[in-house]
C-alpha cells in the first residue's frame, strides 16, 4: 500500500445496463485494493448513455450515483448533437461536478471549433477544469492534432486542462512542446495526465510512454503539472498496482511523488486530501 495520499483522476462510470464491471462498486473496490483514497468519475458519454436504454442526461445519472460519498468527484459530459452547449455547461457546474470529459477523437469534434469553443468560453467562466484524451484514437487526426492544444491555451488563458496520455506514444513530444510552452504562465493551467502510459504484457501500445520521458517532462515542465490517472474500466488492479509503484519507483523527490499522485489534482480541483 502506498504511504502517499492518493486523489486519481479519470474513471469512467457506466450503468451495467452500458458495461458490465464498470460502475460505482467495481470502482471503489479498485480503489481499496490500490490505496486509492479519492477519485474523479467522469460520466457516460451520450451515445452509450442511449444505447444502454437509458433516456435524459448521463450527468444527473452521475450525480446520484456518487451524491453521498465524499471520496467521489464528478466530471459531467457533453453531447455535441445538442444545441444546448452552454446550457450543458451549467448544468454540470450547477450539480457541483469541479470539471468536464472531453474526447475530440470518439466525439469527433475539432478542439478549436465553433461548438468546443461554446465550451470552453462556459467551462472557463465557471473554473471548470477539463480533462481531454490525447493520442491516436481512430478518427482524423486534423480534429485532435495535440498542437492545437497550444491555441486552445492561448485563446483561454485561464482554462485548466490536462491532456491525458500526455500525447501517447505518437504524439509525446508535441504534448510536451505544448507543456512546456505554456509553463511560465502565472497560473498553472495545462496538464499532463499520467494514464495508461505503462507497456501492457511487455508491448508498446498507442499511450505508452518510457521512466525517460516521464523525467523528461519533469525537468522541463516542473512536477507541479503532472497528474495520475486510471481509466478505469480499462485499467484493472493489477496494471494500477504497478502504475503506482512505477510513480514511487521513479528517481524524483517524495515532495513530487506525492503530488503526482494527488496533491496536484487535490490542489486544483480545491478538494481535501
């Protein structure tokens, strides 16, 4: 068990009617098995929403599920085929979720376009913090190219934001890039989340990323931008056991594995660790 607090990032929640193994009880059993103390669960994506028979909004689902555990943190979601865009911002601030799960590749929106840009004007009025993948992920890659991360610091300096994957094994140098362009601004706001970045049985996959480039962006970047994250479902025990003990394995201060593993995000999303 670790001897650091641990705050994670990014689990997604579904109904068993949307994916077995994949909702509030599996996520809190993970998290006594990996000393996890407090989490942040992003909600089910429309579409999955619908398929599983459900009608209304995912976030609302959400927000009962985990309206009573104070080791839960809620990410709403937005659906692009709505008109409703900043209506759906509020809403999610308005259930007292501190962010919001964006995915430009699965919901096949470009990051600087008219509909995200509705987004983040909102998210950034309320200090949302938002959670984007990064990475190869079968759609365009012109929607999700990871340098137009830089534009969207640019154009919304006070939007908090961390690419998750940090970029992947195909796009690391370009998350780094835009990292470390962003690093002297007075405020933090670009973040790099430490998810799925591990080999799996030995191989390379799409997000992995070697102990070199991790240090790499800790020496450029600084430890205060780095956060862990699950993604859960599809990470389990095993994988998370060994990603954490990876972190602590690292050759970086206990004052920057600690906020690795949650005193980043705790500080952040300014939620008690």
């Amino acid at each position: 068990m670790s001897k650091y607090k641990i705050f994670a990032n990014h689990a997604h929640i579904y109904p068993k009617e949307c994916k077995d193994n994949a909702g509030i009880p599996e996520l809190k059993t993970l998290m006594e098995t990996c000393g996890i103390d407090k989490c942040v669960c992003f909600a089910t994506f429309p579409d999955r929403f619908e398929e599983g028979g459900f009608r209304g909004s995912s976030v609302k689902w959400l927000a009962e599920q985990i309206k009573d555990d104070d080791s839960l943190v809620g990410f709403g979601v937005i659906d692009f085929n709505r008109r409703d865009l900043e209506n759906q911002v509020e809403e999610i601030f308005d259930l007292g979720f501190k962010g919001i799960k964006l995915h430009p590749a699965y919901q096949e929106f470009n990051i600087m376009g008219d509909e995200a840009r509705r987004v983040y004007r909102k998210a950034q009025e309320f200090d949302l913090f938002l959670s984007f993948h990064t990475g190869l992920h079968w759609h365009r890659i012109s929607d999700y190219n990871v340098l137009l991360f830089d534009e969207l610091a640019y154009e919304y300096p006070s939007l908090r934001f961390s690419m998750e994957h940090i970029g992947g094994y195909s796009f690391f140098k370009e998350a780094l890039a835009v990292m470390a362009n962003n690093s002297r601004a007075l405020r933090i706001h670009v973040f790099g989340g430490w998810t799925t970045i591990d080999m799996v049985n030995g191989k390379y996959h799409s997000w992995t990323l070697s102990d070199e480039q991790l240090l790499a962006l800790i020496d450029i970047c600084g430890y205060k931008t780095s956060i862990f994250g699950l993604d859960f479902p599809f990470s389990r025990e095993e994988r998370l056991v060994k990603a954490i003990e990876r972190i602590e394995n690292l050759p970086i201060s206990d004052e920057a594995k600690a906020a690795i593993l949650g005193g980043n995000l705790s500080r952040e999303l300014g939620v008690t660790l």
